[in-house]
C-alpha cells in the first residue's frame, strides 16, 4: 500500500511539473489551473504569429485538461488510501 502511495505522489509531482509549463495554478479553485497565453509578439508578420498563437493554444489546452483530469483521479485516490 505504502509503495502505490509512493507511486502516486511521484506521478502528481511529475504531472504539476507538466501543468507548471503551461499554466498557473488558480487560487481559490481548489485544483483549478488557468492556461498560459502564448505570445509571439506583433512585429512581423503578425497574422502568421497569431495562427501559431491560436494553434499552441489549442494544443496546450488539450493537454492541459487530460493532465488535470489525471491529477484529479490521483489525489481522488489519495484520498482512498
């Protein structure tokens, strides 16, 4: 049992270093997190810049949404033990 706890918070520890690259946790919402927004900035070619904003985003906020469901069942586990 120790050992499936062990597990656990390593997994946690390694999926809040994941999240921690792209977004910051919210306070007050328990274990909410709000994306970060790429910026590429607006100098040169900013159409361009602001697809590959939207496209990262979109990627991140895919990612971001598995790793939070994944923190959620561990510390549901947790929680059990």
């Amino acid at each position: 049992m120790e050992q499936f706890k062990k597990s656990l918070l390593q997994e946690k520890e390694q999926i809040e270093s994941e999240l921690k690259e792209i977004a910051t946790p919210v306070e007050g919402k328990g274990d909410g997190w709000e994306m970060k927004h790429p910026d590429y900035g607006t100098e040169t070619a900013e159409q361009e810049s602001n697809t590959d904003e939207v496209e990262e985003f979109a990627a991140d906020l895919t990612m971001e949404k598995q790793l939070e469901e994944r923190l959620k069942n561990i510390d549901a586990a947790l929680q059990k033990i």
